[in-house]
C-alpha cells in the first residue's frame, strides 16, 4: 500500500509540474498567437491572415507542451534563473513543434490534429467556403506550407531576440537547427521507408532517433541546457538520456497509433496503416507472422481505402505474431537505459532528475 501510495504521489508531482509549465506557454503562446495574426493582418491583409489564423488554429489546442517543459526544466536544472528567457525559448519551441506538425499532416494526409481539422484541411474547407476557383486540396497544402514557413521564421526570430549574450544566442540557435537538420533527415527516411520493398530495424531505429529522439527530447533538453551555461560533457549526457527517451516515447506513440483510441490520440488509429508507415511493430510483424498473414498485412500498408474490418485484421496479425509484446519490451529496456544516464549523473539536481525520471516512465503509461 506504500509503494502504491508512493507512487501515485510521484505522478501527481509530475503531472502537477508539467501542468503548471503547460499553463505557463500556453498563456504566452496565445500572447505570440494574437501578436502573429495582428501583425500579419496589418501588413499582408486579409489573405496571409487566413493562412496565419490556420496555423494558429492547430497551436492554440494545446497539447501537452512536453518540449516546451523540457527545456524549462533543463533551462533550470542547470542553474537558470531568468524566467522570461527560458519562457520565450519554450514557446519558440512549441511553434517549430506546430510547424512539424502542419507538414507532418500534409505528407501523412492527415484529417485530424489535437481533436481539430488539420491546418491543410482548414484551407481546403475555406477555398470551397468561399468558392474559389481551382483545386481544393492543392490549394489547402500549398497555403498550410506557406502559414508553417511564416511561423517557423517567427519562432526563429524569438530565439535570436532572446534577452542574453549574442554568444549563447548563436549557439542555441546553431543547436536548435542542427536538431532540426537531423529531424528533417528522420523524416524523409521515413517517408523512403513507407515506399522501400524492404525496411531493416535498423532503418527504423534511425528513425526514431533522428527524428523522434532529437525532435522531442534531445533539442529541448540541449537548447535549455546551454541558455543555462551547461558544459560539453552535460550536453553529451541529456543527448544519451534523449536518445533512450526517444526511442522509448516512440515505440509507445507507435501502439497509440495503432491500438489507442482516436478520443485520446486526436489522429484516427487508421492513419499509420493508411499511410504505409513502416513503424517497428510493423517490420517485425512482417518478418514473424505467417506468410498469409503477413502478405495481408503488406498489401494494407498505403491503402487509403482501407475500412476498418480490414483494419481490425492487421491488429490482430500484429498481435497474434508477438509484435506489440517485442515493442513493449524494447520500449521497458529504452526507459531503464534513460533512468541509468539519470543515476550515473547525481549532481544534476534531485529535482530535475525526478521529473525526468517520471517523464519516461509517463511516457510508457500514457493513453495519447
């Protein structure tokens, strides 16, 4: 009964913090959001504004805001102590995350983002709203790519105005597009991997490094990091902590995308398979099931028209073959590794390590 109580105490703390970082951003992002639209509406006018206000659409629902606390906590952890710096970092953060997002959703053809119409989606539905001539969805993607580029530049501009020496400016930002360079490579292995005839484990751990890893745990806890003044060797180990995050808050988000419920998620669990994704429950699926099983489940890979008796067979096979028990147990390992580059480093502050610790185990008991 202790250890249980313990334990609900831990994740009460956590989830506490990381809803008081949540409610922080979320209230300096509606300021930016609001300073985006009204600047974008005074000097562009009324059509960059439509493009901005999607954009601004698919930001404001919020979601957990785990980056924009990582940093925060990192920021922190490391002796940080301007608030205002760290807060305009975390937000800067939150609208690349979006901008990742809005092309995530063009190349996945995702309906659906945070419970709410996707930003391409939201132009689409406006250009045959108002009539407009041509073609709709082309028109949707072509804006939404437009409104991601125009946040990511505003983002970029808070980092370089953030409020410290011109020589740790430089190096966040250098850090924050090194991260995104490697993201950007993760994804477009990605996408290679939905087309290849044959994809490895080890292309699809790449991918969750690259793009996973870097994206979600590595650029945040780095980009608080050096604002704080961190050494080399201390960056070098939130990059191994990140790593085994990475690995393990992905093979998660593949189950969720696979067997969560679309309540949850806000992304209908018909998506990965739709699309093709090469996720490593699926490789393994395709290498263990029965031939039978496994030619279907490679013929519904990509197969937009996918319904969803077809879709309730392929989580069967991915199930009966043992793949959801072999990502379960990859993703218990890649949180053990996480919580030892946390015990090998105890002069990080108790505190911090304690979040980061609930962190990856939150990760494997989350429902979205």
């Amino acid at each position: 009964m202790t250890r249980q109580t313990t334990s609900v105490t831990k994740a009460n703390d956590f989830t506490t913090l990381l809803a008081d970082s949540k409610k922080r951003i979320d209230d300096q992002l509606s300021l930016y959001a609001q300073n985006l639209l009204a600047e974008t509406n005074e000097q562009f006018g009324e059509y960059p504004t439509e493009a901005v206000r999607a954009f601004v659409s698919v930001l404001e629902r919020g979601g957990k805001r785990v980056r924009g606390s990582l940093a925060i906590t990192s920021y922190e952890m490391f002796g940080g102590t301007n608030q205002q710096l760290i807060l305009q970092a975390a937000c800067a953060l939150e609208i690349l995350n979006t901008y990742i997002l809005v092309a995530d959703d063009i190349q996945d053809r995702s309906q659906t983002r945070r419970g709410g119409k996707t930003a391409h989606v939201q132009l689409h539905d406006y250009h045959e709203a108002h009539h407009l001539s041509g073609d709709a969805q082309h028109f949707g993607e072509s804006i939404a790519i437009n409104a991601f580029l125009v946040a990511q530049h505003y983002a970029m501009n808070l980092l370089a105005s953030l409020p410290t020496t011109a020589e740790v400016r430089i190096a966040a930002i250098e850090n924050v597009n090194k991260c995104f360079i490697t993201t950007a490579h993760g994804q477009t292995l990605d996408i290679f991997n939905e087309v290849l005839p044959c994809v490895s484990q080890e292309q699809v751990m790449n991918v969750l490094e690259w793009k996973t890893a870097y994206y979600t745990f590595i650029n945040p806890l780095q980009l608080g990091a050096i604002l704080a003044g961190a050494s080399k060797r201390d960056l070098d180990e939130l990059a191994q902590y990140g790593l085994h995050a990475g690995r393990a808050f992905q093979q998660s988000d593949d189950i969720l995308g696979t067997f969560g419920e679309e309540s949850d998620s806000g992304k209908s669990p018909l998506d990965d398979i739709k699309e093709g994704k090469r996720t490593a429950l699926v490789v393994y699926a395709l290498g263990h099931a029965p031939h039978a099983d496994a030619l279907y489940l490679e013929q519904s890979l990509g197969n937009q028209s996918l319904n969803m008796s077809e879709f309730i067979r392929c989580k069967e096979i991915i199930t009966s073959c043992g793949a959801v028990s072999y990502a379960l147990e990859q993703t218990e390992q890649s949180v053990a590794a996480a919580q030892l580059i946390l015990q090998n480093n105890p002069h990080w502050p108790k505190k911090s390590r304690q979040f980061l610790s609930d962190l990856v185990q939150y990760i494997v008991n989350r429902k979205a």
